[in-house]
C-alpha cells in the first residue's frame, strides 16, 4: 500500500506504483481531504491510520507491505504502531515523527489558509519551490486536491504531537529513505532510524523532498529490494 503526502494524492506514486507492479499487488490511496477521499470534517493522524486499516480489511488483505511519502510515512507509523501484526515491513519515504515547533504550527496554518483562499496548488511552498524541476507537477497534483481537504490535512500536522517517543513500538523491517538535498528532512531521517529497532537508513544524493517524483525509478528499485528482502 502507497500513502501519499499532505499536498499530494495517490497521482504522485503513479510512476513508483507502476514500476513496482512486476512484483507486488499495489494499492494507491488518496488520504481523506485529497484526491477522490471526501472530509466531513478536521481529522488527525490517528483517523488516517484507522482508514487505511479500514480500507485494507474491505479489501481483505492479511498483513501487507506499507510505503509513505512524507504526511504519508507518519501515516504508516501510526498504523503500525495502532494495529500491530498488520504490516509485514514499511519504508517511510521523506517523513518526520517530530512535533512541529511553534513557528512550524503558525507556518502550517498559514498554508492551510492559502489553501482555502487561493487553492492548493498555492500552499506548497514549504516543499517546492519555483525553478525546481518536478515544481509545476507537485503544483497540479496539489492543485487538483479540494481546498479544504488539503486545508484541514496540514491543519492535522499543525497539531500533531511528536511520534518519536513511540517509534521504539515499531518491531517489523523499516526502510528510511531521504533525499539529500532535503536537509529539514535528513535530520528527521536520522532520528526516525534511530529510534526503530529494525530499521535501515537510506539517503538519496541529489534528491529534495519528492523521490516519488524526482527519482522514481531509483525509489521503485529500492522498494523492490528492501520489500523484496521481506518474502
């Protein structure tokens, strides 16, 4: 299963997914607030958790394999953490399980705000910026998001408590993937592989924020290897 980031949907695994599906059964998920997932209201991680538990006993799925790019990863961390013995690995892709500091929650806020005044495909700066080569991709996906879907996803970041202090809970192989050039997410990644018992760190040169986007085909190949390495 591919858990998707806070301004994204299941569009940005499209690449990963379909590189993986030589070997694995895949499901992309759009997060609730984002893609095709209806929000009747705020939520928290711990409800994105619970849906895709929800989503994979409707499927019928036994224990499965859990990938998440950034929102996406902290999502799998809490669903393993909630529903232990149902997962078989995960790898967590340009994640933090820290708490936002208090200039981090007013910079969330204010983006949840650009969202429902001037759209999604507006309130990315804090991952991508303008010259960047994957920048008008990350803008159309987040742009094709409900406004106040993605509004009320970075709101649930906003008031997130840190996942760090649990992450010891975490007993299945965990692969950390980062990118290089993503130095706010490279210290996160350190400290997530610390924290895990059983987990390996892997960081990408070259790459920011969205290795699902810059480098598919080099985070496919490590997926398959790692997941691989499970059966």
């Amino acid at each position: 299963m591919l858990s998707h980031g806070v301004i994204e949907s299941s569009r940005s695994w499209a690449e990963v997914a379909e590189a993986l599906e030589d070997r694995f059964t895949v499901i992309t998920i759009d997060g609730r607030g984002r893609g095709g997932t209806p929000a009747s209201g705020p939520f928290t991680y711990a409800d994105l958790a619970a849906d895709v538990e929800d989503l994979a006993r409707r499927l019928g799925l036994g224990a499965f394999y859990h990938a998440g790019h950034s929102m996406g990863g902290r999502v799998a961390l809490e669903h393993a953490l909630r529903f232990p013995g149902r997962v078989h690995g995960l790898a967590i892709v340009s994640a933090r399980a820290e708490a936002p500091d208090a200039a981090g929650r007013a910079r969330l806020r204010r983006l949840a705000a650009v969202a429902r005044e001037r759209g999604p495909g507006e309130a990315i700066g804090l991952w991508t910026s303008p010259g960047e080569a994957h920048h008008e991709r990350v803008r159309a996906i987040s742009a094709a998001n409900p406004a106040e879907g993605t509004a009320l996803a970075l709101e649930a970041i906003a008031v997130a408590d840190s996942l760090l202090e649990r992450l010891g809970g975490v007993h299945v192989p965990t692969l950390v993937v980062v990118g290089g050039r993503d130095q706010a997410y490279v210290r996160s990644a350190e400290l997530m592989a610390r924290a895990i018992p059983r987990a390996r760190l892997r960081v990408l040169e070259g790459i920011g924020h969205f290795p699902n986007l810059e480098a598919p085909a080099e985070l496919a190949a490590l997926l398959t290897d790692f997941l691989g390495s499970l059966r």
